[in-house]
C-alpha cells in the first residue's frame, strides 16, 4: 500500500517530530514547526522535539565559540521507548557538517525510517538524512551553497539541483533554511487540503511559492561560485 | 541627536534581545532572529533571549490545553541588573491577548525604551509595545486578522492598515508573523547595508519583499471580515 492510499484511509498524520542536534538552523525547524503549530488549532496535533538527551539544545555547536544563539528544549530522546512519530522533520544547519554531532540523528533515521509514514527534511538535513542510506535511489535535494558537500554525503542519491522541494514516495526533501516553509505548506495541502494551507498561510501572512521546481537560488550559487 | 545620525558615528547596533513571554509565536522569534544568527557568522552579536524568569518559555499559553508548542530557554531575566540591550525585538502571539501574561514585558519595554537605540515589532507585539505607551503618537502596524484588537490597545497611536512594516523613529512594527522576516532584511539593510542584507538572504533561499508598502492581507482580511 503506498504512502498516498494510506493516507486516503487512515487520514492525515497527526503525530510530528523535529530531530534536533546541537547547531541546527533555527528557520530550519521554527519556520516548518509554527505551520503545524497554527494547524493544532483547529486539529489536535503532536508535535514532539528529540534530541539525544533531553538537556536543551543551542543553534550553535560549542565549538563555534560566539555568545549567541537559542537553546530549545527537547520532549523526547532518540532512545525514547515511545515512538509514535509518523512524520520525522530533519533540519539542516552548521552542526550537520560534524560527523559525529549528527551521528544520534543518522542512526535514529535509519532506525525510525521504516515506521514513518513521512520523512521531510529542510535545506543540509538531506545530507543527514543520505549518510543513513534511506535517500539512496531516490530523487533528493539540499541547500545550494552547501550544494557540493551535501550531495557528497549521499553518492548513491539522486540529487536535483533545480528545485524549491523534491518529492520522492513519502519523503520530501527541501532547499535551504526558507525552503522548508514552502515545503510544508505543500505537505499541509497535500494531507490536509489546499484551504486550511492557504488559511494558515493567509494567518501567518505569508506568501507561498507553490511551485516545488521554481529556484532562482540554484543559479545565484553558480555564478557566485564561478566569480 | 537621531538615531540615524548616532548610528553614523557609533556604528550599527551589535546587541540584540528579544522578549519572550508564554504564548509567543514561534516564527514572530525565529524568523527575524535566525537571520542575525547569520549575521553573527559575519560580524559579532550579542543575541539575548529575555523572559520574566529563566525557566524556559513555551509557544503556548498553560491554558491552551495543547501537549503541543515548543519551549525556549531564556538567558536574561527582564530584571537582569545587567541591561545593555540596544534592540529590543517584541514578538507577537495569543498570549499577548492576555494582559496579565504580558504585563511583565509591558513594564519592561516602558522602563527600557529610554535607553534603547531601536525598538521592533512583529505582528501582534506592537498591541503589546502600544500599552506600555511608547507607540502613541507615532505610526505603527500590526497582524491583519487581530486588527481591531490589537489596535484597541493603543487608541493614541496611528496605525497603519495597509503595511509589510512601518517605521516611524526608532521604532519599527511589522505585520502578521512572516512579515518579521522582511522587517529584519530591511533593518539589517539600513543598519549594516543593503549588500549584506541580500548575502544572508541568498544564504537563507529567502525571496525578500522589500516594499514596505506591499500588504495584500489588510486586502485579504477585509474581505474575509466582510463575509
């Protein structure tokens, strides 16, 4: 049974999670998560943040060594025995660059990817998401000015350059950090319905780009990297 | 002496703080400060997270009886003996429609404003800033949708329907939630120049809408008011 016929009879999803790791971008997961906080009330959501442990957890890794920064405090760890997750938000950010930051993350992908029924992930969480190997064969794409090194992290990926957001079977993978907005604007309407995406939209007085292959970004990096 | 003038001489404005409160819009926060967390990257920032205690702050309101909403660890109390702030950025949220919940940013931004070089707003945080009085007298915005309210709170001050933003002084007020984001592009823009504003724009995949005057939800609201 697909992804899409399951939703037919089981409804939309109802259960997110966000998967955090020490320097994680902030719109990353805050411009994503306020959507699905805005759709919790009108339907009764979870929205669950994991971390490795359940200290919170800051925008910036240690060793950046700025006094900046925001700490989010986690609801559930990796290793929690409850898993009920059906959607798992992954986001990006200079912490994504770290193998061994990210390693609680790529194993619990790996681990929970089976039992999802989505997988989104927002600009460098591609590249988290590809050193697990559940994006090998499928259609994938990531932050463009990271662009070289994210798509070096899943050398069996199909990575699109040209897009807003890729969707590929049940899992969706966005552009850079505002990328993710669009992103889950489109998965509201997909599972919820065009109408309440827009009224969500219309009460964050925001204005969607609702083509996933329009990216004037992809270019902009080019010619950046051709100066 | 004006702010414009005092910036030429002492420079752009490098510490930051925003006021949290229970309730508070996730993106109102996140989307104007994740892009001084790129900032930060480039230049050195002191970004504060100011509450009324330092126990975290959730999106929610205790009596939103949701098991949902994300929690952000504060690192200054509004009683901090220790105030250096000289932009304060006042969020908005449905906690805000509670008097008592906000009282305690109310009190702070009346005791701060005298000291601040710049005071900014998203969406409903400008009803919050126009009861602690510092609005009156001086044009400012605020979300669509919470229009009467919000302007009720401020029957002195000269607000502005049609509006991404407006600036009068030192104080800037954007509209509803993602108009945060646009505001900060343009603040960043005056403050540190347009060409760093667009870098971190681009870095973000960020379309900015630089036309203070663009607002096609005052239009929208209207006619959904009308219904």
């Amino acid at each position: 049974m697909s992804p899409q016929a399951s939703t037919s009879i089981r409804g939309p999803p109802t259960r997110f999670a966000v998967a955090l790791y020490p320097g994680f971008q902030a719109l990353d997961v805050f411009g994503p998560l306020d959507i699905l906080n805005m759709l919790s009330k009108i339907r009764p959501l979870s929205l669950q943040v994991l971390s490795a442990t359940l200290d919170p957890v800051l925008t910036q890794t240690s060793s950046s060594g700025h006094s900046t920064g925001q700490s989010v405090v986690p609801t559930r760890t990796y290793a929690d025995s409850v898993d009920d997750t059906e959607v798992l938000l992954v986001p990006g950010g200079f912490g994504s660059r770290d193998p061994a930051n990210v390693a609680p993350v790529v194993e619990y992908v790996r681990a929970a990817y089976p039992r999802l029924r989505y997988l989104l992930t927002v600009c460098t969480g591609s590249a988290v998401v590809a050193t697990s190997g559940v994006l090998d064969g499928r259609r994938a794409t990531s932050n463009k000015i990271a662009w070289e090194w994210a798509t070096a992290q899943g050398p069996r990926v199909n990575w699109v350059r040209q897009a807003r957001w890729v969707t590929d079977g049940n899992i969706w993978t966005s552009s850079g950090v505002s990328a993710g907005i669009d992103m889950m604007y489109a998965f509201v309407a997909d599972q919820y319905g065009e109408d309440i995406a827009q009224t969500l939209a219309d009460r964050a007085e925001y204005i969607r780009n609702t083509d996933p292959d329009f990216d004037p970004f992809a270019e902009k990096a080019e010619n950046r990297a051709a100066k």
